[in-house]
C-alpha cells in the first residue's frame, strides 16, 4: 500500500514533543508517511532549549533531494529554520516544488521561552520563504512578530485580521492563526483560531485544555500537511489537523519535569473523520 508522502524539514528534538518526531507521528496518525529531513539538532528538555545546531545548508538540499528522486512526495511541511543557510537551502527546495502544498509552521520561539529565530534571520524568512507557502500556521505572537517584518513597523497593537492580511499580501496563499498563547486568551474557556484567505474567514472555537504543552504547533501544521498531501481541501485540512491535536493534547504525556508533550498515537486512535466531534489543536497555553 502507498500512503501520500509529506517531505518534513524541521529540527530534532530529543525529547520527541516537538520536532521531526512529532512531525513523523503526526504525518502517520494523519493517513501519510514522513521522509524527514533534520534542519537542525538541538540540546533540549521538557523545560527548554539550551542549544540549537544548525545542519549545513548542502547537506539539507543533498538528504533532500535523495528523497524526492526516491519517493512520490505530495507535500512539504517546514519546521524550525536556524540560519541562513537553511534558509537558503529550505527555499531553494520549496521553490523547485512550488506545485506541491507547501506548509510552514514558523518556530520563532520555544514553548519555554528561548529566541529561535534572529531579527535578521526572521526578516528573510518572511520575505523569501512565506511567499512559497500554501499555508503558514504561527501563533498570534508569531503572527505579529511576521507582520511587523513584512511592514517595516510595529504592527503590535493591529488587529488580528490586519496582520494575516500582511502575511497574505506577502504572497502566502493562506494563514491559520492559532489563538492560545496570548495571556488575556488563557482566561477564557474557549480557544478561537482563525483561518485566513483572500476569500475571507474560517473560524472554530475549542474547549481549552488546562496546563503547558510543548510540540502542540508541530502536530498541528504536519497533521495539516498530512491531510492536504491525502487530497483533503484547505479548510476541511485545516479542521481535521485541530480535531487530531486536540485529542493529542487532551491525552498528553508527562515523561519530565516540564510541558506535557501531545500522545500522537492516542490522537489516531479517534477517527479524525467523526462528524460529532466537538474539540481540537490551540486549548493549549503554549504552542511549540
């Protein structure tokens, strides 16, 4: 049997919460099958990041282009960029397989507070890569931080709706904004997250789930890639890979002293199919 291939190109995390582990259980759970390709090591706990190793740029292009040559890849799904030369090599890529849907989770910070992502380094990627995406899902800090790079000025204080607009007008074709991380969210019940197109606006609201996790982003931009590399509609994509990471994040693990970390495999055991189902991705007080 042949499942839709998604090519992933993200960061490893050794604890398996976030990263190309989560990105690989995501993919499967979700009806697809990961070829995972590391943009970067990283020394981390369920508590942070202390360290982040990039790979060099040609061996991300060579490990990837073995890849695409060996396998039917029907999408491609982008994780943490750590330098310019991923960057460079991230583009170069996607560029070259622009007929594919392209989904880009921008991981500008960890869930436990650490910068990911430079001035410089975030500012290129939202000029060359976002341009390429069929998709874009940052939480609102992340969603702000691009806008006001696209901009050239402080977009903080724009509404919600403006600055997706931005990343739109940048060339991105469409943009989930998850709703969860931002203080005066946490208060409420409900988790509301947003999708953004030219056409307008999709949104879904979700039970929000108490506690701290860590790799609930990852889950939800691959489980997105995954349903668009098996054919599904932006929006229907969009809906199911909630309704997977809610489940995921509603069972969570605790293996350390930190966040919890979604249970993937317990989220594939409900069908990301049921009509009556009432809950998915953002009920989460931090999204990497």
């Amino acid at each position: 049997m042949a499942l839709p291939c998604v090519l992933v190109l993200a960061g490893h995390d050794p604890t398996g919460g976030a990263g190309l582990i989560a990105d690989a259980e995501a993919v499967r759970a979700m009806g697809g099958w990961a070829l995972t390709v590391p943009t970067a090591l990283t020394r981390q706990t369920t508590v942070d990041v202390q360290a982040v190793m990039p790979r060099p740029g040609e061996e991300i292009l060579a490990t990837a282009r073995g890849l695409l040559e060996d396998c039917n890849v029907h999408a491609i799904k982008v994780g943490l960029i750590a330098d310019l030369s991923t960057l460079e090599a991230v583009t170069t890529l996607c560029a070259a397989h622009s007929h594919l849907p392209i989904v880009i989770d921008p991981v500008l910070k960890a869930g436990g507070g650490r910068e990911l992502s430079g001035q410089i380094l975030m500012a290129a990627m939202a000029e060359r890569l976002l341009p390429l995406a069929d998709l874009v899902t940052p939480n609102l800090q992340e969603l702000s931080r691009l806008a006001t790079v696209l901009a050239g000025s402080d977009l903080q204080d724009q509404a919600v709706a403006d600055q997706a607009a931005r990343v739109l007008d940048s060339g991105a074709r469409a943009v989930l904004a998850t709703g969860a991380d931002m203080a005066e969210a946490r208060q409420q019940p409900h988790v509301t997250h947003q999708l953004y197109t030219r056409n307008g606006v999709q949104s879904w609201s979700w039970p929000r789930l108490p506690g701290h996790y860590h790799g609930s982003g990852c889950t939800l931009a691959s489980a997105a890639a995954a349903a668009l590399a098996r054919g599904d509609a932006l929006e229907e994509a969009c809906r199911q890979a909630q309704q997977f990471t809610w489940q995921s994040l509603e069972s969570a693990l605790r293996p350390g002293r930190g966040q919890a970390l979604p249970d993937r495999l317990i989220g594939r055991c409900h069908s990301f199919n049921q009509e009556s189902a009432t809950c998915p991705s953002g009920s989460e007080d931090s999204t990497r």
